[in-house]
C-alpha cells in the first residue's frame, strides 16, 4: 500500500521541482528585460521629459534673408517748388538710406514700413537712388535712379501777329490767324484751346471773328507749372 503512495508523492515532487525551476527562469528573464530594456527606456524617457523643458526656452535664430529695396510714392519728375518730400515703403523697422544728388541721408521707417525725405532741390536736374537695412543689418539692393527737375522759371511767350488792338473789316478780314513763339516743349493754350508746339517753339491759330472786340487769353505752361499768360483783344466791323 506504500508503494503507490511514494510513487505519487514522487511525480508530485518533481513537478514541484520543474515549477520552480520555470519560475526561476522568468524571474532571471523578467531582471534581464528590465536590465536591457526597462532601463534604456527610462533614459530615454528622462531625456524625452527633458527635451519637453527644453522646449520651452526661447529659441535664437540668426536673420540673413535682406529686406526688399524700397519703394517710392508717385512722385512728379518736375516741379517749381524747391522743397520737395519724397515718401515711400520698405520693411517695417527699417533703416531707408538715401543719396540724393551724391549725398546719404537716413530714415527709419515706422510700424507701418512707411518713411519720408524732405529735400531742397537743386536748380536744373536732381537725382537720387535707395537701399533698405534692417535691424540685422541686412542691406537690399537698391533702387534705380530717379530724377526730379527743378524749374521755377516762368516760359517766354510772345505774339509775333496780329498785335493787340488791332481793326479789321469786312468778310474778307473775318478770319485771322494768330501766331507767336515759347519755349520748347511748353503747352499753349488760346481760350483754353491746346495749340500745337512745334520742336522750335513755334504756333500758330486760325479763327473767325465775331463781331465787336474779340479777346483772346493766350497761355503757356511748361512741365513743371511755371506759365505766362498774354491777352489778345481783335476788333471786327463786319
């Protein structure tokens, strides 16, 4: 009767002995997966967290992209006032950097990237050109250059015939033409009429009399506004 009870305490023992056996050899796994594995992944863990801090801090960076050149307002290119303001656009927070007839003169432009010169023209031509810099220092390339003539000389203007006050009679005389001389490159006008200018400064207007005095107010004007003015009184008896 002993002997199947030894038998069975036998097999039973060493299942025992086998269980822990396995159970030793997943507690040695289990240390060796967390040796290799947990531990590197903590570290790795750690510097994640730190990277996050890290994050946070400003980041510097270093600006080397130059601003655009700056841009002009619509400017007329001759002008009969001597003090004259040239306005224009750049990079907000730049500093425009104009040479106006060979001389530099800066400008810093506002929030809105808007900057403005006032200058004192020259008699005759007057030429400038700009660049931008911004706060980096980055400069653009700079603009053309513009010209601007100062002119604040009023035309000649003369009436070579008929002269003033002149009579005329008849239907034969009705029909007149008035002629004169001014600067090149000026626009006549007679009542508001624009008259032809030839490259010498010639013109000339043909019209019919009406009868009684007859006036005339003849004007000409250059490019920069400077003008003389005449009048011309025709007397016809029909």
């Amino acid at each position: 009767m002993r002997r199947p009870y030894s038998r069975l305490a036998s097999v039973e023992e060493r299942r025992n002995i086998r269980n822990a056996i396995l159970l030793i050899l997943i507690s040695i796994a289990a240390l060796g997966i967390l040796f290799f594995y947990g531990i590197p992944a903590i570290g790795k863990f750690a510097a994640f967290v730190s990277d996050i801090g890290k994050g946070n801090k400003p980041i510097t960076s270093v600006d080397v992209t130059p601003p655009a050149p700056p841009k002009f307002d619509t400017f007329t290119n001759f002008t009969n006032q001597q003090n004259f303001s040239i306005s224009g656009s750049s990079e907000s927070g730049a500093t425009v950097k104009l040479v106006f007839n060979g001389k530099e003169t800066d400008a810093l432009t506002d929030k809105d990237g808007r900057f403005q010169f006032n200058l004192q023209l020259d008699n005759g031509e007057n030429s400038f050109s700009a660049l931008a810099m911004d706060s980096a220092g980055n400069v653009s390339q700079r603009t053309q250059e513009y010209k601007i003539t100062f002119d604040n000389k009023p035309p000649t203007l003369t009436i070579t015939g008929p002269s003033d006050s002149s009579q005329f009679f008849g239907s034969g005389q009705r029909q007149v033409t008035i002629k004169g001389t001014t600067d090149a490159d000026t626009t006549v006008t007679i009542n508001d009429r624009i008259i032809v200018v030839d490259d010498n400064g010639n013109f000339q207007y043909t019209t019919t009399l009406e009868s009684g005095a007859n006036t005339f107010v003849i004007k000409s004007q250059d490019a920069a506004g400077n003008s003389t003015e005449k009048d011309l009184t025709l007397n016809f008896t029909p």
